[in-house]
C-alpha cells in the first residue's frame, strides 16, 4: 500500500475551538503544521508535544504586514504549503438595529478581510510550488440565518461568495478550495472570547432572552469527531467546494431552500413580466 505523504498546514485561529482540535489531530496524524494564535502562549503546548513537527507564530489576521510576514515564515520554514485553513473568527450578538456601524466593521476585519488577507499572501507560494488547498472554516448560517446574530451570518454570506470566486479563478493554477460548514458543535465558539456584545436597546430584551434560551436547546455536536471528516477531504483528489460539518445541516438548508424556491416560483410570472425585451449587451 502506497505510504500517505504527509500535509504540510498553515492554521489561523489554533488557540480554541476547531483550530486547536484540528491543529493536534493534524500533529497527531504525523504532519506538520504552522499553528497561529493572537496569543502565541495559548498555542506554546504544541512545541512541547510535537517538537519540530509543529511551528507555532502570533498572528492576528486583522495586521496584513504580520499576515504576510508569518505566511512566508511558515512557507520558508518547512519549504511548501500544503493546506491554507483559516479559521480564525467571532460572533457579534446584536439585532440588526443595534449595533453600531464600527462594530460591524470589527466584525467584517476578523471574520472577512482577515481570510482574504491570508489568501492573498499565500496565493504566490502556491502558484510557486505548483498546488495548494485553500480551506476555511464557514458556517451552516452561510446558507441560512438566525436572528440577533444577523451580522455574523453576513460575514459567512461573504465568505461563502467570496470562496466560490476564488474557486473558478485559481483551478488553472492547481489550487483547490473547500468551504466548511459545521452547524452547532460544543466548542468554545459560544464563550465570552469568541462572542461580542453590541450595546442593547430595551425593547429587544425579551427577545433575545427567548432566542438564547432556545438556542440553549440545539444539540450541538462534538467537535473531536470532526478530525477524520475534515482529513478524507484533504486526502482526496477532488475535494468538494463546500463540505457540511454534522447531521443536522443538510435538512435546514434543503428545507429553507425548498422554500425559497417555492416562493420564487410562485412569483415567477411577475418577474418574467419584468424582462422587457431582450437587447444584447456589447462587452
């Protein structure tokens, strides 16, 4: 049997959450991997375990000069890139009518530009090695939303279109790309760390008591069974574009799409009456 060559990973976020459980089951499996953390302490356990195999580095994906200088740091240290997994993000708990503007933005920085910022640095170095797999950590609510964390499923709405782009536009250079989206799993995704309050406004308080205590209610996968899902997409040759995480996402999102289709066809004799008449269009 043909021995598996081992990945070589660049990881965002490797502090919590996916990012530490998939960092150590990538170590674990016999591969090496950049792991990144704004707080290179939270991630100094690797080096203690995995030696030379792992190479930990602060990074904050929001500073593009430290993104690229650490991209190419990990590149020159163990000579190729294998896989590009960002993963580093949060959620902002706010209506859409109360957040302000520059929490948005915040959010935008962290959970959008941040990615961008990583694959833009390591674009180069895999057109320069020939291959590449750009993966990143999206959501059930790219396809889906919830209310009181709207602004948090734009963002997966961005990634998730942004990705798909990315797709067609660099097949010709061998580098894939996966989007994954896991739905509810008991990571610290929900803690204080990974979630920011906009100031509230009174009258949706007892909304949003109501929305949490049924969001306490979700059955929420464990995250330690994901290692070997996200591993068989990695491995294969023709990984998929999008990847669900769990069990319960493939029904919400074949339902919701269900319905918007249903709507659309209910309506479709107004939006055809809307075409006019064809002219082309010189470009």
């Amino acid at each position: 049997m043909e021995q598996r060559k081992e990945k070589v990973w660049f990881i965002t976020g490797s502090s919590r959450g996916f990012g530490r459980v998939w960092t150590e089951a990538a170590l674990k499996r016999g591969d090496k991997v950049a792991a990144t953390a704004r707080n290179l302490a939270s991630i100094a356990d690797f080096k203690e375990k995995y030696g030379d195999n792992v190479l930990t580095l602060e990074l904050d994906v929001t500073k593009p000069e430290q993104v690229k200088t650490t991209v190419e740091q990990a590149f020159n240290h163990f000579g190729r890139l294998d896989i590009i997994l960002n993963n580093a993000g949060y959620s902002l708990v706010s209506t859409i009518e109360e957040a302000k503007a520059e929490e948005v933005k915040a959010m935008y920085e962290t959970n959008v530009f941040g990615p961008l910022t990583v694959i833009k640095a390591a674009l180069p170095l895999l057109r320069q090695q020939g291959y590449g797999h750009i993966m990143g950590t999206s959501s059930n609510l790219g396809h889906v939303t919830l209310p009181v964390i709207g602004y948090y499923c734009s963002s997966k709405w961005a990634f998730e279109a942004i990705h798909e782009s990315l797709a067609e536009e660099v097949k010709q250079f061998n580098i894939k790309v996966t989007i994954i989206e896991p739905g509810a799993y008991a990571t610290e995704f929900g803690s204080q760390d990974s979630l920011k309050f906009a100031e509230g406004m009174d009258l949706y308080t007892d909304y949003k008591a109501k929305f949490f205590e049924g969001l306490a209610s979700y059955e929420r996968g464990d995250p330690n069974a994901t290692p070997e899902a996200l591993f068989k997409i990695v491995d294969t040759d023709n990984p998929p574009l999008r990847f669900m995480l769990g069990s319960h996402n493939l029904p919400w999102v074949r339902t919701a799409y269900a319905e918007r289709l249903a709507v659309w066809e209910e309506w479709a004799d107004v939006s055809n009456s809307a075409q006019g008449k064809g002219e082309s269009i010189a470009i």
